[in-house]
C-alpha cells in the first residue's frame, strides 16, 4: 500500500466517504531521506563522509541506518565477520540491524567484488540487496547507502555498482578524493550518473591527501563544472573521524534533509 492509496477507516458510508481523502496522518508525515554515496575511486572519502552524513542525522534525533549492501574485506574476529566499513557504519549509526541486511553480501577476499564473489561461489544480485532495502527502511527514518569503489565497479558479469544505485532509486552524493587526477576521475562520473537517469544531489571535496598543490584550483574546477551543491570541503583530518568530518559539511544542502527533532 503506498502513502497515496485510499485509506478505508470502517464500512460506514461517511467512513468510505472519507476515505478517498488523504489520511491527514500519512501527509503530514516528513519525506524520509536516503542516498546513496558513491566516490571518485576506492579509499577516498566514501565511508568517511556516510558515516559523518549518519553521524549528523542521528544528532538531529533521526534514526538512522547505514548500509553498505556490497563489502569486499573481512576477518573473523569473536566469531563474527568483521569488515571495516560495515563496522564503521554501524558504529555511526542508532539503528542496529542483522549484519546479514545492512550488508547482504559480504565478502571474505579484500579483492574486486565478482572477483571476491566468485572465490566464494557467489553471485552478487539485486533482489537481496532490494529486500535488505526495504527492510532496513522499516527500521529506519533515514538509510545512507555506502557504494563499493568507484560508480562503475563491476558486481557480476552484467550488473554494476551504477546499476545498484539505480535499482534503488536513490539520489546519489558523490565524494570526490582530491588528487592530481581527480577531475576528470569526478566528470566521468557525473555523466555515468546522468546516464543511469540518477539524480546527483550534492558533491564533497575530501582532502585524502595533506598539502596537494592547487587544491583551491581544483576544487573551484569541479564547483563551476558539476551542477550540484558542494556540501563542503573536508580537510585532512589529524584523527579522522564521524564528527570531525561532518563539523565540515552543510547536508541542509540535500533535499529531504530532515529537521531536527531533538529538543
Ligand atoms: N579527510 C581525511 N582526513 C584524514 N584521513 C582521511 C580523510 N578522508 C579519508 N581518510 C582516511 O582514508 C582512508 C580511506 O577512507 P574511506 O572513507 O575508508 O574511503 P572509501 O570508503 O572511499 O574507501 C581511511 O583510513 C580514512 O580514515
Ligand atoms: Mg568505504
């Protein structure tokens, strides 16, 4: 049933009446938010920001999901399966879900995901990572979605990370590691997201690096060529972390960025 469909309350007839009126509950219901973060490259940003972008909901009293559907990297450690950024993830997020669903495929070989997968006799598909979706936003108010690599990682012979963010539907956030290389690394990927139909509804330039030459000049490059919000620029961290990389971004950028609801 969607948000949109008739709400029949009883069998009495101002009941029916009624009922082809929106349910003044459900409109009045905040718009939820979710994206999906993709990077320039692997080792970049993209944890880091989702986490600081979970870290900011959850301090605005939003309970909050991280996702990260596809991992590569895992150690067993008290006998559970261990991978850095599903850790990470979870540890800045207040919704607290079975690793199974916030990360339904989860492998063992820090390697190329089908590369990872098929050392394990997997095979990477949408439907569990959809239905992990769905349940996860039955828990949550908002879902970060955390991609693997860069946009166009391969995740089996014809299914992609790109493909991934389109099944889902979600406005993408696009982490760009500042690096010699860097812009035409992020204008490829804003076509590739345009191509897909997706919607890129903010950009984060990450200082992965300390002291890159021109880094003013590449920043100001990519703000006057990608048609999005920059929600900030994250220097390079001492102790890098949730908080101290959200103390530099402004997500009231993103559409649907909910209020606060702490009091
Ligand atoms: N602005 C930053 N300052 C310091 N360290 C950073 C910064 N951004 C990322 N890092 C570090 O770089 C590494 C890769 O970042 P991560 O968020 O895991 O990238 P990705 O998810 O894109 O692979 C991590 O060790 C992280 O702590
Ligand atoms: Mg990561």
């Amino acid at each position: 049933m969607s948000l949109d469909d008739p709400l029949i309350v009883n069998d009495t007839a101002d009941a029916v009446k009624t009922s082809t009126q929106p349910a003044a509950a459900a409109s009045a219901l905040p718009p939820r938010f979710s994206c999906f973060v993709t990077g320039t490259d692997t080792e970049i940003g993209k944890t880091l920001i989702s986490s600081a972008m979970l870290h900011a909901l959850v301090q605005r009293g939003v309970r909050a999901c991280g996702m990260k559907p596809v991992a590569a990297g895992a150690e067993l450690r008290d006998g559970r399966w261990h991978n850095d950024d599903c850790d990470q993830l979870a540890a800045a997020s207040n919704v607290h879900l079975p690793q199974s669903i916030t990360t339904p495929f989860l492998l063992r070989e820090a390697a190329a995901p089908h590369i990872a997968a098929a050392l394990e006799g997997v095979t990477i598909a949408a439907v569990p990572i959809l239905a992990a979706y769905v349940e996860i936003n039955a828990a949550a108010d908002a879902t970060v979605v955390e991609g693997v690599g860069g946009f166009r990682v391969p995740l089996n012979d014809d299914f992609d990370t790109a493909d991934l963010a389109a099944e889902l539907e979600l406005p993408v956030v696009l982490v760009v590691g500042l690096r010699l290389g860097c812009i035409s690394h992020a204008l490829l990927t804003v076509e590739a997201i345009a191509a897909r139909g997706l919607k890129l509804v903010g950009w984060v330039a990450n200082e992965t690096v300390a002291d890159m030459a021109f880094a003013d000049e590449n920043v100001a490059a990519l703000a006057q060529r990608i048609d999005a919000p920059l929600l900030g620029r994250v220097p390079r961290l001492a102790t890098p972390g949730a908080q101290a990389a959200a103390a530099h971004l402004d997500f009231t950028l993103l559409p649907n960025w909910p209020a606060h609801t702490k009091l």
